[in-house]
C-alpha cells in the first residue's frame, strides 16, 4: 500500500542495494492516490492485487491461498471483503512459521474498518450492510483464528478515516488485538453489524473520486507537479491574475489570514490534517489557487494536494506577500455577555456537539456540509463560527466571509472556544 511519493521508496531500495520486484495493495483506497502504477513503470515491478478489485493497469491476481515467494519467506493472500469488496490481508511466513500480518484496512490497532465507503458505485455488492456482516465473518473466522504472537501491521494509525477510534501505535499482535480490540470479541453478528455502522465519521468528497483513481491507477507525481507554475502576489495588479470564480485556498496561519487575505479565499491551514480537509472542502476536478506564506512551503503542500489526486485541480502557488481584505476581530467580552446578538454556527461533526454542547440555540452544520447548507443561515445577525480548537472555525468562518461578502459580519471564536468548553 504505498502512498502517492514513491521516491522513499525508490531511495531505500538504492542505499540498500536492492530492486523493488513486487507492490501489493490490499485494496483500492479512498483516503490517499496510491503510487503502485508509478512503481510499476519506474523500476519494473509487478502490482499484485485482488481480482474483485477491477484493477484498468497491468496487474498480477492475488487471492486467497496464492503465494508469492523469495527466499525464505512466503506471503501469502487473504480474501477479506469487508472494509471494501477486493480487501485482502497478506499473511508472511519464514521458515514455514506464520510471523506477521499486513490487514491493510480491514483490521486496525484498536478497531476495524469501516463498511460504508463504497455505497457510491450504486451496486448492491457494496451495501454498507453486507460489507459489514462480511467482516464480522472475516475477523472471527479468519484473522482471529491466527496465532497470538503474529504481528499485525495495519495500513493506517490514528487520525485516518477509515475508521472510528484507531490507536496511533504502529503494530500490535493478533493476542493483543483478541484482548483488547472490540471488533474480535465474541458477538453476534446482528451485534456487530449494529455497533460498527454507528456513528461513523462522515465520509470526505474525495474518498470516491480517490477509489476510482486507484483503480485507473495515478500518474507519476512529480510529472504534475513540475506543472505548476507560482506566483508571488505583491500589489493590487498582481490580485487581479487571481480568477474571481475560483477558490484560493490559504494555507497560512489563521492570525495572517484575518490580517490580510485575497477575496474568495478559504483559510485551510497547513498541518496534519490539511489533506483531509481540502479534500473536504474542495470538490474532485474543482480548480483553485493555493495560497502560501513563502516559496519553502510550496514543495510540501503540492505533494499534499497530490496525497489525495489534487495536483491537477492546482491552477497556480500564490506566495502572498501582499493581501487586501481583512476579517474582523470578535470583542470577546462583548460575546459573552451579548452571545443572542450573533448566530452562532458550530462546523464541528455531529457526533461532537451531541457529546459535548457548547452554546444552546447554536446552528451545528459539520464544516464538510457547509457550502452546500449556506441558505440554511440567516444573515439577519453577525454570524459567530466556532469548533472544538480553532482550524476548522478558520476555515469555516472564512468560507462563509467569501460567500456572504458584504451581506453580514464573520466572525471566527478560533482558540477561544476553549474558555466555553466545559
């Protein structure tokens, strides 16, 4: 399951003296472009994959029981639909001893995949509910059965959204999942079903678009990347290159946006989870600018926007250096003893404001949900934007600044939200 820059990869395989022969995926993924078919073409090595996945590039079948082996070890496949159609775990073995397991997304640290991303090909082989009871089958009967002390090796840690609570640990053992991992307890099937398709996190707009350029197979990514063409923004003449009908996307510190920022701009700041939530925000095939402090950040974030298959939508780098509009500062204290002067909007996911309400009377609408809700808020009042700890209040707050422009005021709680937070 390699991620989309396979250049780790092919440096590891030259300090080490070593071709790589051989990818497997374990799935065609939602979450991140996949960089298998660069690996394929770059140094020659054959893409192992299920035959359920209707792979488009050139591809080895690998399903259960087929081995693939070098040496003294053997890795073996493992049909596992569930987290998807074509999952498959790959079980290796030295020396005729079973020692490690890669379950991709089918079995994680902690949790299990979940069985609700791949509805949007409108088969019913993809009903969240029969993926759903197809992994009850898969983790009781097939991964649980493996010996205590195989190592497990998931495709992803905490913070992916391909499940719900996943620990940030990067192997466990198939005992200690037995232990400790509520998706291999003993349960009904009606039961798991039941508890695993609750409360999902909601599904980002690129997963979709992300499964089929994974099944197409994604081009190089440095090809799209030499591209892209940046700009730095100096004056008002420059401003004006920047499209009034396409999105920049300003990925600087909050306290910088609300200084100075370019009309039609959302504040998607870089971080950990900058990927995710442009892929959130911006629709597959959407054009826009991206925004940036300085030049040294821009190789950074073109390959987080090539993470999720963005790189193509990037029209152009605007470094900005100048920035004409300002956001408004709230006056907290007038807040908090006036709070029925504002609409206040909470951009956080459902499952955050049931849990843990922070103003009565709020509007709550998850910040993926808000450009296509904005006729939900009035404007009579200045609108207030919070969330759980500032960045998606930034980018929420900005969007609908863009969208509102001279309509009503925005206003952003950012980090102050902490002091209403019980």
């Amino acid at each position: 399951d390699p991620a989309r820059d396979a250049q780790p990869y092919l440096d590891y395989a030259k300090e080490k003296e070593a071709r790589i022969t051989g990818v497997i995926e374990t799935h065609a993924h939602a979450d991140f472009v996949s960089s298998h078919l660069e690996l394929h073409h770059a140094p020659g090595a054959t893409i192992y994959v299920s035959k359920a996945l209707g792979a488009r590039y050139q591809h080895q079948g690998f399903n259960e029981g087929q081995h693939i082996e070098f040496g003294k070890i053997r890795l073996t496949a493992i049909d596992t639909p569930g987290h998807s159609p074509d999952g498959i775990c790959v079980l290796v073995e030295h020396d005729d001893k079973k020692t490690a397991l890669f379950t991709g997304d089918t079995l994680f640290i902690g949790d299990c995949g979940r069985p609700d991303l791949r509805e949007e090909a409108g088969n019913e082989q993809t009903s969240k509910e029969l993926l759903a009871a197809q992994l009850f089958y898969v983790l009781q009967h097939k991964l649980k059965v493996l010996p205590d002390d195989v190592v497990v090796y998931p495709a992803h840690g905490a913070g992916s959204l391909c499940g719900k609570s996943l620990s940030d640990a990067k192997s466990s053992t198939i005992g200690e999942e037995k232990a400790t991992n509520w998706s291999l307890q003993p349960m009904q099937e009606h039961e798991f079903v039941s508890k695993l398709l609750s409360e999902q996190p909601f599904v980002p707009q690129y997963f979709p678009f992300d499964v089929a350029l994974n099944i197409k197979g994604a081009p190089a990514m440095q090809v799209g990347l030499n591209n892209i063409h940046i700009k730095v923004i100096a004056n008002n003449t420059d401003v004006a290159r920047a499209q009034e009908d396409t999105w920049i996307v300003d990925t600087r510190n909050s306290d910088l946006f609300k200084k100075g920022h370019l009309e039609h701009s959302i504040n998607i700041m870089n971080g950990t989870k900058f990927d995710t939530w442009l892929g959130s925000i911006i629709r597959p095939e959407e054009a826009f600018y991206l925004g940036v402090a300085s030049e040294h950040e821009v190789c950074d974030l073109l390959k987080r926007c090539a993470a999720i298959g963005y790189e193509a939508q990037v029209k152009e780098v605007l470094v900005l250096a100048y920035a004409n509009v300002q956001t408004e500062k709230i006056d907290l204290d007038y807040f908090k003893g006036n709070k029925n002067a504002f609409t206040i909007i909470d951009v956080r996911n459902a499952g955050e404001v049931t849990e843990k309400p922070v103003f009565p009377g709020s509007l709550a609408i998850p910040l993926p949900e808000l450009r296509n809700r904005l006729d939900e808020i009035p404007v009579g009042k200045p609108l207030l934007v919070h969330c759980a700890s500032g960045f998606r209040s930034a980018a929420g707050s900005s969007l609908l600044q863009s969208a509102f422009q001279e309509k009503v005021t925005v206003f952003d709680l950012g980090e102050a939200v902490k002091e209403f937070i019980k």
